[in-house]
C-alpha cells in the first residue's frame, strides 16, 4: 500500500470490471475508500474526496456517481437513471445539469467517465495490463502506474499559449494520455476504451440582448447552485475584487441570501482603482461581512516560491501568488468560511477573440471595418498588417505547421486574426528546446482538425479551455476553502457562446454581454466601469525582492539540468525582466518551481 504523501489530497480512479488490476489497488493509500462497486461486486470508482464532493445512484445494474455539487435530489437522478440503457444515454443528462462535475456511469458491463466542456474537470487514462485505468488526476495514473516524466513536456511547457490539440491528448506522464476536453472516456463490454465526443458549443447567433437574458439566468442558477450546497456550519465566500467578473458574483450571491463573506485587495499601484469600485458594489449589499487586506498585510508576489505546497499534476499557474492566495484563504477559513466563489475565467467566456474579425468582414464588411477602426486605435494595428491577415485562409493545420517555423520570431511574423494566437518560445530556450516542441506541433499537425469551422469560434473555444485547464492547476494548490469557478460552468460557458461573436468582441463597449446580464443586479454607476487594473507592479516588485531566491531556483531547475534553456539568458531575464516577456517568464518560472508530489524519472534518471 502506497504512503499517502503520494497522493494529492482529492482524487479518484475508475477501474474496469477486471481482476488484474488488484496491484493497482494494493498500491492506493490506505486514506482511499471505495466509493462505488460494479454490479460484480468489484471496486469501480477509487478515491478520496471531501464530503458533500459525491453523488452516487442506483437503478438495477445501472450505476452513476456525480463528482462535484450535483444539482438533483438522489431520487430526481434515480429516476432519470432508470431511463438510461447504454452508455451513450448519458448525453441527455450531461447536456441538461447546471454545475461543475465529473460524471462516472456503469451499465450493461460497460463504463463511461467525463469532465467538462471547459476542461477545469478533466479525465485521464493509461494502459494497465490488458486493460485501462483512468483518473481525474495525470499524477495519481503515474504513482499507480510508476510512469515517468516525459521530458519533452519540460520544453513545451515553456510556451505561453499550448494550441489544440497538444493540451488536449498528452500530458507530462509518459504512457498517461488526456481525455479532450467535452469529450467522454467509454470502455466496450471487452474492456477496449474510446473516447467519444458529448458536448457541441451552441452557433453563435443570438444578439447580445437575448444573449444576456440567458447568462443572467444561468450565471445566477450557478450562484444559487452553490449558495444551496454551502452547509449550515460553514459561509460562503467571494473575492469582491472591484472587477466586473467576481464582483458580479457577489452581487448575484447576497441576491440568492448567502451568508457571504468577501475579500478585497489592495494592490500598491497608486493608479488602481479596484477598492473603488468593490467600495461601489458593496454599498448595494447592506450588512456585508467584508474585510480589506491591503498591501502591506499581503506577502510579497514570489514569496515561497521554492516552499512546499500542494501538488499539481502540471506545473502550477501560481508561482507569483501562491503566498497571496493562502494568506487570503487563511482570512477566509478565519471567517467560517468552507466554499470561495472566483470570478476566473470570466474574461475568456465572456468576450471574443480578435480572430471574429476574420469571419465578419466576410459576411458583413461594414460592421468589421466600423470594429477595425475601434481595434485599430487600441492596438496599433497597421493597415498592411491587417489586410495580410484579413487575406490569409491557411486552414488550421497548415496554420500549426507555420507556426512550428516561426517559435522564435517576433509576434508580428504571424498574420492577425489567425486560428488562436502566435506559438512563441522565449528568447532564454535553448536550441534543443526549440527543437523538440517545433518537432511537437508538426506532428500535432499532420491530423490536427480545429475545434470550429470558423476562425472566431474556434479561438473562443481555445481560450476556454485554456482557461479551463489553467485554473485545473490552481483550484488543485489553492486546497481549502474549496474554490468553485461559476464561469466555467458548461451551461454558462453555453449561454455565452450562443451570443454573436461580433456581439462579444465589439471594441466600443467593456464586456458587453455581461453588463447587459447584470443590468438592474449591479449599481448602474458600477456598469460603468470600462477599465481592467493589473498587479504587474506588485509582480514587478516581488520579483526583485525575492531575486536571490528565484536565481537559486533556477540553477537548480530541471530546464537548466536538461538543457533546455540558457542559464545566463534566463537569469538576465529575472534580474532585469522584460514588459513584453513577462508572461513567457512566468511560465518558465512556473515549469523551473514545479516539483511533483509522486518520486519521477526522466528518461530512465531520476528527476
């Protein structure tokens, strides 16, 4: 039996109808319980969850297990249960329940298992024996499995976009591979899987006032879900940031009655105006137990950076915030409080990529040239730059492959509106590095086929679940209180993908669709609001103040181990960081901090 300490704190495993896989069982902690059993009588689903975190249901030899808040009443699911006969009637199901979960479904000697649209719930599989094992963690499938590291993923972790379909089929473990994201993992009577695609994002056709009726409902329907499942002993939190995405939730959370307790941060650019406008929003919530931390009761941004923390099976999207974020939850947990709503993930469902650009002024020239103007202006756009793109119609794998020749180039050596954004290596990756993901994106490209026919779609699509498995990462760290993330709800993600994307991307109003959504739930003055702040100073300075700290990191890093990136280059680049790279840093800082909870090899060394 496995050490706990090898295993993250919340995780589950699905196990075929099969006898062989008993030493996997002997390898699972003794903290694990058997959470539902095949009709034979042998375990099915592995793990261990929190309680309140699992819904499980009965009808004959009909077995589903829901991971997450499930919105039904047992007997609401058994009933709908009894209807089910394969398992491709699931569908129904899956496409019809507000929430965020994992569904798991045995039926007739036959299994399915499923994440979300977004990817913020994701499943895993490897090979074991003659048959498949899967997990909602890569990790948990590796210390099962004893699979090692893939030190290709070291390279491609780098990068600060990953395109489809990379993030979606491969992981770091070698031999663990990924379910995409809207797509269900079947095992056939003999044991053989498949994945199965469930989930097909509605056509954007609605205009935005339509469009905001359904968010409104189903954003609130998400809040409600939540408020409902937070225990009597224990308060619901939400981060009143002053931004349009949390504070929307707050407000939307005092309106369904929550016992709320909300955050609110003051960052030291003198220029933020956050605390204003969060001041704002809680005027309309009397009686709001709110506390304030500002800067100087924060730690700095890279703060432990090279400490112990909670495992992620990837390396984890926090290094400049993990001490922020835990100083947070500590008030939280100081208030009683058990489940924290976050506004993440709310930029990307809301709003549309440049790439809609590229449709619509095919279909209707003068809205596009009215939005050029607009986009234009902010961005600085050239004229010959933005007809390249408007004429460029490489299709998407023409437009990977492209890519994969271009991962040192400067961002405008791609053409504007393109199927997602630019595929850039930093200018610290060695050679090597740069080698092994450009051989990566073109093998992903000789069978890549896009996620929508349109250049508009599929990149909102991408950066969904982008975010989606972005904050995978950090609701895997942040640990308690358990962090719910109501944007990235399928039927949220839904209702918001429905609206036209000119509609969303329009540059002459912030965040259209939520606005209108919150129009007579927000203070009118609050609706306003059509600026964004950044922490990039507080990010600037805690970087300087734990240089020292960060440079031995690196030194010691597997990407300098491996030959991956140039030291000199890299440290230069945390001395003196670059505006323009910061986001490329952050990434290679988070891949040179990660350490996996499970002991790994790299091409048969130890890591």
């Amino acid at each position: 039996m496995t050490d706990s300490s090898d295993f993250p704190a919340r995780w589950f495993v699905v196990l075929p109808d099969s006898d062989e896989h008993r030493e996997v069982l002997e390898r699972v902690p003794a903290t694990a319980r058997r959470i539902a059993s095949h009709a034979s009588g042998r375990p099915w689903l592995v793990g261990d969850l929190p309680p309140g975190q699992c819904t499980t249901v009965e009808a004959g030899d009909v077995r589903l297990v829901v991971f997450g808040l499930c919105p039904d009443t047992t007997s609401a699911l058994t009933q709908q249960l009894s209807r089910v006969r394969g398992v491709e009637d699931l569908d129904g199901l899956a496409a019809a329940l507000p929430g965020s979960y994992h569904l798991a479904l045995s039926v007739d000697g036959r299994m399915r298992v499923q994440g979300t649209a977004s990817g913020l719930r994701r499943v895993f599989h490897t090979r074991h024996g003659r048959g498949t094992i899967a997990a909602d963690r890569a990790d948990v499938l590796a210390a099962l499995t004893g699979a090692a590291l893939d030190e290709d993923w070291l390279a491609l972790g780098m990068l600060r976009f990953l395109p489809h379909p990379l993030a979606d089929r491969r992981t770091w473990w070698r031999g663990v591979g990924g379910v995409p994201a809207g797509s269900a993992l079947l095992w056939e009577a003999d044991g053989q899987p498949r994945v199965r695609r469930w989930w097909t994002p509605p056509a954007p056709t609605r205009p935005v006032a339509e469009g905001a009726e359904a968010l409104r409902e189903e954003l609130a329907r998400a809040v409600a879900l939540r408020v409902r499942h937070t225990s009597p002993d224990v308060r619901l939190g939400c981060d009143l940031s002053g931004g349009m995405d949390s504070t929307s939730l707050c407000l939307l959370a005092d309106h369904h009655g929550a016992d709320l307790v909300t955050a609110t941060l003051s960052l030291s650019d003198a220029s933020s105006t956050d605390a204003k406008w969060a001041d704002l929003a809680a005027a309309a919530m009397p009686g709001l137990d709110r506390f304030h931390l500002g800067a100087e009761d924060l730690p700095a941004c890279f703060s432990g950076i090279d400490g112990v923390h909670p495992p992620t099976d990837e390396p984890s999207p926090m290094p400049r915030g993990r001490a922020i974020f835990g100083r947070v939850a500590l008030h939280y947990t100081h208030h009683g409080v058990g489940i924290q709503l976050a506004g993440h993930g709310g930029d990307e469902v809301v709003a549309a990529p440049d790439a809609y650009l590229h449709e619509l002024v095919r279909r209707d020239p003068r809205t596009a040239l009215h939005h050029l103007r607009g986009h234009r202006a902010r961005r600085r756009w050239s004229k010959a730059r933005i007809a390249r793109g408007l004429l460029d119609r490489s299709g998407y794998q023409q437009w990977l492959a492209a890519e994969a020749g271009l991962l040192t180039a400067p961002d405008e050596a791609s053409a504007l509106f393109g199927w997602s954004p630019p595929v850039r290596m930093p200018p610290w990756a060695s050679k090597h590095a740069v080698r092994v993901v450009a051989r990566a994106l073109r093998e992903a490209a000789a069978d890549a086929h896009p996620l929508a026919t349109t250049r508009g779609q599929h990149a909102a699509l991408q950066r969904i679940q982008g975010a989606g498995y972005f904050y995978r990462l950090m609701c895997q760290e942040l640990g308690s209180p358990h962090t719910e993330l109501p944007y990235l709800d399928d039927r949220v993600i839904e209702a918001c993908l429905s609206v036209r994307l000119a509609d969303r991307g329009t540059p002459w109003r912030f965040k259209p669709l939520l606005t209108e959504a919150m129009r007579g739930i927000a203070p009118a003055e609050f609706l306003s609001r059509t600026t964004k702040d950044t922490a990039n100073l507080d990010c600037f300075q805690g970087l300087r103040t734990h240089r020292d700290r960060v440079l031995e990191m690196v030194d010691s890093s597997p990407l300098v181990q491996h030959g991956l990136v140039d030291a000199a280059a890299l440290r230069a680049a945390v001395i003196s960081p670059h505006p323009q790279r910061w986001a490329a840093l952050e990434y290679t800082l988070s891949c040179a901090s990660w350490r996996p909870h499970t002991p790994i090899t790299i091409s048969g060394a130890p890591a």
